[in-house]
C-alpha cells in the first residue's frame, strides 16, 4: 500500500485474504485500512488443537483433503464442487459451465504450491492478529460453508 501512495481504502477478502490482512494490519498499521469485509473467512484459526478446541477436526477434515490431493487431485475437486457451490440448496445452481471453469483452474495449478496454500490455510493462527481490526468490518458468511464452517471461522471471528 505505501509502494503505490494508497492514502485510505476498503479492502475486501475472501477465504485465507482475512488471514493476510489480519497479519498486514497487526505488522504494519491500520492508517490506510478504514474499512474491511470479509468474506468467508477462515480466521481466526481453522484447526482444532490444544489450545483452539473449537477448531475442525485435522483427522476429518484436513488429512482427507490434503491426501486426496495428493493422490487423485481431479477426482477429489469433482466431488468437492457440490459441496462448493452448495447447489442442492441453492436457488441459481450453478452452470456446467462454471463448474468447468473451476476445475481448469484448479488442476492448472501446481500441486506443491496448493499444498503449501492448503497447509498455510489451515495451521495459520491470526487470533492475536484480528485485534487490529479497529475499523468497522463487515463478516459475510454463508451457513452452508462445508469448508470453513462458521461455527469454527466467522462467528468466533466476529466475537
């Protein structure tokens, strides 16, 4: 933001983006952030350890995904795109088209890098980082989300 002069903005995240800012805005100050959204966030910290019982389960959740990745990446995305899109109760399910789309993109990308993003994603602790959060912030979150559920992301993100 200092590289190109940016003097106030409203920054919109989705996903791991939260996390990111989170981290920027504890490292290097709010005074150019003076609103944020976030979007199906997975802060505060998305695993469930000792010390962050209300996390997911790394057994139910994290080992299957990152070892389907591994071993049949295409086949895992397939199966996992209803579950993105959640067009069984969804009102506009989406087209055959855009799920295309989706899997180009997901199978365009490197593996190495997507298992590192997964890892990052998932073992990232941004609690003490969400206290710099001092401006008005918006938390959109859909009750469907079977990846980030919001009893485990955005409701203790909101809190």
């Amino acid at each position: 933001m200092h590289h190109v002069r940016v003097n106030q903005c409203t920054v919109v995240t989705y996903s791991f983006g939260p996390c990111v800012l989170a981290r920027y805005l504890s490292r290097y100050g709010t005074d150019k952030v003076n609103k944020t959204i976030l979007v199906a966030a997975i802060t505060p910290f998305l695993l469930k350890a000792d010390n962050n019982p209300d996390g997911m389960n790394r057994d139910g959740a994290y080992e299957p995904f990152r070892l389907g990745m591994q071993s049949d990446r295409a086949q895992l995305f397939r199966m996992s795109l209803d579950a993105f899109f959640s067009p069984s109760s969804s009102e506009h399910p989406v087209s055959d088209g855009i799920r295309e789309w989706m899997m180009r993109i997901a199978l365009g990308s490197p593996l190495k890098p997507m298992l590192e993003l997964f890892r990052a994603m998932s073992e990232t602790d941004c609690r003490g980082d969400l206290k710099a959060f001092t401006m008005p912030t918006l938390i959109s979150h859909g009750d469907c989300d079977v990846f980030a559920p919001p009893a485990c992301t955005s409701a203790r993100t909101q809190r």
